[in-house]
C-alpha cells in the first residue's frame, strides 16, 4: 500500500537502515518475519518500520482502553432556582452546587420565573449573584446571568480538577483487595 519509491527504514529494534527503494524495503521485511508499516507518511521520504502488524495494533487497543478507563468527562450539572425560593431551600442548592464543583464538573444556575415574576428580573439576577459569591471558592462564573426567556441563567466552571473514577474490573479480573494494617510487634 505504500505508493513511493524511496522510503527511509527503521528495522524493529529501531535502528535506522538509511533509504531504500519500497520493493527492497519490503523484502526485507518479509524475510525477517515482519509487516512494513508507514510510521510518518507526512516526511520526506516516508518513515517505515518493520513491526508486527497484529501486535501493533493489539497493544494500541490496550492502550486506547486503557486510557478511556482512567479519564472522566466533565458534566454540566444544572439548579434550578425560583425567584422566591426560602433561606434553607436556597443554602440546600448552594451546598449541592459546591459538592458538583468540588467534584470537577461545571454547573448551570438557573432562576425560573412564572406568570409576571419575569417582570421582576432584577430579584433573579441579585439571587444569581448572591449564589455566584458564595460558591466563588470553588468555582469561578463563565457567563453572568442572562435572561433567555422565562429563566435567567449564569454557568459556573469549576477550580477543582475532575476527579478519576476508576472503572469496574472487567469480568474474569479480581477486584483489588485492600491490606489491613499489621498491628506491631510488641513486647
């Protein structure tokens, strides 16, 4: 499948074999045992190694699993507020708030209004500010509060890292057993 003449070679062990014609290249790999793989088509010429495809593209999967299951995506968490929303209520929504930044992801406040509340947007918009100071430790206000319609919305980033999540053991694997602390010898 490679398509040019001269192609730089780098043997398994990853030692340079200088340039050489394709054909060649590809001779020689296939009296070694292995496939000709283009590892930097974009160089001039091409960069190929001798490598066993299969395994090659086994340990990138493994790789690739790997890496999936040690990541975690940042969620838009979303409260929502009324505009005559009660102290405990309110303080309950703020705790809520703190414990999604803590955990990394990024939330949405939302003020709904009703009837002729929308009126009345300013008391929204000093609720969303109030909200915004007290959580201002943990997270930082990305968009100040809007009003699109019947809600008046702020979202807050959070200053926490995300925290990892490691995946359950796939099936057949034991799941990691903890050791008890060993009480000293005394005597």
């Amino acid at each position: 499948m490679i398509r040019v003449p001269n192609v730089r070679v780098v043997d398994e062990d990853g030692s340079q074999l200088g340039v050489m014609p394709t054909f060649q290249a590809l001779q020689t790999a296939q009296e070694r045992g292995y496939d000709l793989v283009e590892v930097a088509p974009t160089a001039s010429p091409p960069v190929v190694k001798f490598l066993d495809y299969g395994q090659f593209k086994y340990e990138q999967a493994r790789k690739d699993k790997e890496a999936r299951r040690n990541q975690r995506s940042v969620e838009f968490k979303e409260i929502r507020l009324k505009p005559k929303i009660g102290k405990g209520d309110f303080d309950t929504k703020v705790r809520r708030a703190i414990g999604f930044l803590e955990d990394g992801d990024r939330v949405k406040v939302t003020v709904q209004f009703r009837g002729r509340e929308v009126s009345h947007a300013y008391i929204g918009r000093d609720l969303l500010l109030r909200f915004g100071d007290l959580i201002k430790e943990h997270g930082t206000v990305d968009r100040q509060p809007l009003l699109e319609g019947r809600s008046m919305s702020m979202t807050v980033a959070s200053n926490h890292k995300p925290k990892v999540v490691q995946a359950p053991p796939a099936r057949g694997e034991a799941p990691p057993v903890e050791q008890a602390p060993q009480p000293a010898a005394g005597g």
